[in-house]
DNA sequence: ATTCATGTTGTGAT
DNA sequence: TATCACAACATGAA
C-alpha cells in the first residue's frame, strides 16, 4: 500500500466523496472523530505517503506505514481505525496512522516536494540534494523531505534504472546523473503508478526481490543499507559506486575486494 | 509455521 | 541540546 503512487490512487478512488457531508464518523483513532460528524468533506488530496482529508479549518492525515489497508464501499472484518459514511457510500481505514491536524493544508505541506504533484519541483530537489555531505542515494531517495513519496521499492528501482549502486553519495555523482536520478524518481513513481492500475507492479520489478540482473545475467545482490538499513537489491556489475574523495581510500579497498571476484564486465542493453 | 517487509514516530539513553 | 538506537505499531505474503 504505502508508497507515494498507491496513495495517488487511493485519491483518485475518494474523489467520488468530495463535496459530500459526513453522516457518521467512527473508529478506534486516537483522534477527536466526532469532529468530522455532519461536516462537508471539502476535498480529498495526497502529498506523498499521505492522505488527507480536508474540512473547513482543519484536515485528517492517514498514513499507512507498513501494513495500513482501506476499503470503499466495503469493510474488513477487522476494527476500522477510521470509517466516515456519506449518502453515496463509506470509506474505511485500518492499521494506519491517523492524525486531526488544524489549519490550512497548504500551510503544512510543500506540493513542489512531491513528486506525483504537477507542483514538483525538480530544481528544489537538486538544491537540497548538493547541500548534503555524506548521504548515500538510498537514503536520499527516501528522505521525504525531498522525495515525498518515493518508497523502497521506487528507490531500487530508480538506482538500477540508472545504473548507480546504492551507496554512492550524492555528491560524488556527475551533475547529470545527479539530475537523471531526480528525473526518474518522478518518471519511475509514475510507471509504477500506471502498472498498479493494472495490477501489474510485480511482473514489472527489475532489480527489487529479483535474483538477477535483467541487464548483465548476474546474481544480484540483496542486503540492508542505508540509516534505516532497509531491504537494498542491486547489481554489483553495472550499478556504479561513485565516492566522495574523502572515502576514495575506502574504494580502494573495495575495488580490490572486488576485483578478485573479477565479475565480467556486459554492456548496456536495456533502454528504459 | 515462521519470517520478514511498499514506514514512521516516539522514547529514553548517551 | 542533539543525536542515536531501538521499540512500537500490526498484516499478510512467501
């Protein structure tokens, strides 16, 4: 459920309530619900993994993390976090987060940080990007700050798209590399919006839980990186590690590491 | 049956 | 004060 492009879609599923009043508002959220009762729903919106609810001078906040789930039009056999009901249906929130946030949702969040928005902002990103010292591309490519929206999974997938391994510090890549990977986070979130629809995500993984690597026909490799150390798939021939010269003592070692493997070196087939 | 993962926040220790 | 590590949340696919 929980990256950026699912809840694009779950927006788009909502539309159908917006304008509507609230008739009942129940569940187990630790929230004032009553609130909601007999309110007009003005709008259903989404700013990367959020989903918002918004009501005249305040706005509901769902996020899924791992495991949230919701229903329209239906329910689970399982306490609703969050159900709100309207004369044309129900709209149902389980194992989420949920939050009542006051004020203006334009206040609180910045639509040129997410990248399904047609506000995204490329130029912002780049300019947070070259203000990092240290940071690897996986853990950039997650840092909402920046990339709201982008999971793990847009996350393997864009580093395999173009060919950068995983713990490349940003500031180490060329200047149009650097550019191509904020291009693709966008590009990238919406194939994965679009094979969602089609309930072809899966089929479409290139480097995420696959064994090999579609392009160089080896063994990938499957580990946890990053500040989170979360689940990182790549391919250890043609996703480059690019270093900030501080650590190029370290990629030394590394490359020698490597170079015993002595891992063939294919070209470039796939055009993605 | 067991493990683990599309994620974030809050808490308490350092 | 700031940073860090880890617990907590809790479902369902493999």
């Amino acid at each position: 459920m929980p990256e950026g492009p699912s809840i694009v879609i779950l927006r788009e599923l909502t539309e159908q309530f917006e304008g509507k009043k609230v008739l009942n508002a129940l569940g187990n959220a630790k929230i004032d619900i009553n609130r909601m009762q007999g309110l007009k729903l003005i709008s259903c919106r989404s700013w990367g993994k959020h989903f918002l609810l918004v009501f005249n001078g305040f706005f509901v906040r769902v996020h899924f993390l791992m495991f949230g789930t919701y229903r329209i039009n239906e329910r689970k056999d399982a306490p609703p976090r969050l159900a709100l009901e309207f004369s044309n249906g129900e709209l149902n929130f389980y194992t989420c987060s949920v939050k009542l946030i006051d004020g203006n949702v334009n206040d609180v969040y910045d639509w040129e940080k997410d990248v399904m928005a047609d506000e995204w902002n490329p130029k912002k990103a780049e300019t947070e990007l070259m203000k990092t010292k240290t940071t690897k591309v996986c853990d950039a490519l997650l840092n909402q700050e920046i990339f709201a929206g982008v999971g793990n999974i847009i996350k393997n997938e864009v580093l395999w798209r173009i060919c950068v391994h995983p713990e490349s510090h940003v500031t180490a890549l060329p200047a149009k590399k650097l550019k191509e990977m904020i291009r693709d986070a966008r590009d990238y979130s919406f194939l994965f919006y679009a094979w969602k629809k089609e309930y072809v995500l899966k089929k479409n993984w290139k480097i995420y839980k696959k064994g090999e690597c579609p392009r160089c026909e080896i063994k990938t490799i499957r580990t946890w990186l990053g500040i989170n150390e979360r689940l990182t798939c790549y391919c250890p021939n043609c996703q480059l590690l690019y270093l900030n010269p501080e650590s190029k003592v370290k990629s030394a070692v590394k490359k020698k590491a490597k170079a015993v493997k002595k891992v063939k070196r294919t070209t470039k087939t796939a055009s993605l």
